[in-house]
C-alpha cells in the first residue's frame, strides 16, 4: 500500500513559492508611473500579460526572450509607451523576485517530510538565482530549459521522475496555476496539489487532490498525512 505521503513532489515555483504575480504588477505600476500612464490599474495588465504569455510559451523560446517580447506585446496591446530597456529590464527582473512570506519555513518542514523538486517555467540561471536570493534549498530543479519546454506541456513531468527514479505513483505535483500544473498532472495520474494564492475559482471541470490557499497550510497537511502513515505501518 502506497503511504499518503509521496516520496518526493514537484512544485511549481513562480506563483506558488515565488510571487510572481506581485512582483509582474509592481514591475508594471512602476512602468507606468514612469510615463504617467493612467485608466488602468497594473493588476489588470499583469492579467492580460499572463494570457499572452501562456499563449506565447506554447512553442519553446528560452524565458528570458519570452518576458522580453510578452513584454513588448503586452505594452503594444495598451498602448503604452515603452522602450527596449525597459523589456530588457523586464526579463532580467525575475532572477530578483521575492518569495512569498511562508515559503521559506513551509519548504524547510515540507523537506522534513519528502522531497521537494522544482519543476519551473524558466532558464537554468533564473530559477539558481531567484532561489538563492530568497534563501531556498530544494532537493532537485528541473526546468522548461532543460525540457525544451512549458508547462503545460508534460515532457518536464517525465524528466523529473526519470531524474528521481519515480513512478507517478510515487509522486504528488504541487502549483498554483491550474492550467499550467493541475491539469497536466492530472492528465499523467499524479495526485495534485492545487495551491491557490489568489482565491480564484477553479477554471475548468478537472480537479485537484488537495486544495490549500499556501504553503504552510500545505506543510500542516501534510504532517497530519504522515501521522496516518506512521500509524499505518
């Protein structure tokens, strides 16, 4: 019988670990205070990058080129004045982007419980940077540059159990993107883990494992899982 808790689980890491979604709308207000651009607030154009974005990452471009031209055409789409600066600027911000407030601590007992593997949406030198910076250890890091491509794309999914030596049965994927991480591992037969930040409603008529609104209430969770398993054995 497998135990609840898995041997290792694979996080997304910008949205669930890493606050991207603060730090795109930041990256934007400041943006558009810098030309004074007003009538629409920077929560909006972070939405609407987003689903440029996704649509972009369909076909494989290192990230980096990504955040430049989705920022490009993002600026386009609303007419804001912008230059090729300020979309350099753009895609060397994220190696600098902070983490949300529990993961640091949250990562540190989920540790204690099983393996925690970064399955990222990113570059090699991004994702080695941003986790140093926000003082996180993880136990593996695969990412879309070693894939050759997105989420949710799922050769990255096959390349992390290869990398451990585990079957899906063994495994739980963890994010908070539905379309990026939940979808795809459920497609797979992971059991996931749908961390949602932000309190949307859940986009489309899959669903996930387990529901949590962030890392530590994911870290209690899965305390009380191994507590099951130890009275199991």
């Amino acid at each position: 019988m497998n135990k609840l808790v898995p041997k290792a689980i694979t996080f997304d890491i910008f949205g669930t670990v890493i606050d991207w979604e603060g730090e795109i709308q930041e990256f934007f207000k400041n943006l558009m205070a810098k030309y004074g651009i007003t009538g629409v607030d920077p929560k909006t154009v972070q939405q609407r990058w987003e689903e440029i974005q996704f649509d972009y990452i369909q076909e494989y471009k290192p990230y980096r080129k990504v955040l430049y031209d989705t920022m490009a055409m993002t600026c386009e789409e609303f007419g804001f004045k912008f230059t090729e600066e300020d979309c350099t600027a753009f895609a060397n911000s994220m190696s600098t982007w902070k983490a949300f407030p529990d993961s640091v601590e949250a990562i540190k007992e989920i540790r204690k419980l099983t393996k925690f593997v970064a399955l990222t949406n990113t570059d090699n030198d991004i994702i080695d940077a941003c986790l140093k910076n926000a003082g996180i250890e993880v136990d593996d890091i695969v990412t879309a540059e070693m894939a050759g491509c997105y989420k949710p794309h799922t050769d990255g999914f096959d390349l992390s159990r290869k990398r451990l030596g585990l079957t899906v049965d063994e495994m739980m994927h963890a994010g908070f993107g539905f379309k990026y991480d939940v979808v795809p591992g459920n497609k797979l037969g992971y059991r996931t883990i749908w961390v949602n930040r932000q309190g949307i409603i859940r986009p489309v008529d899959d669903k996930e494992d387990i529901l949590c609104g962030d890392l530590k209430t994911l870290a209690y969770i899965l305390k009380g899982m191994a507590a099951v398993d130890a009275e199991n054995e």
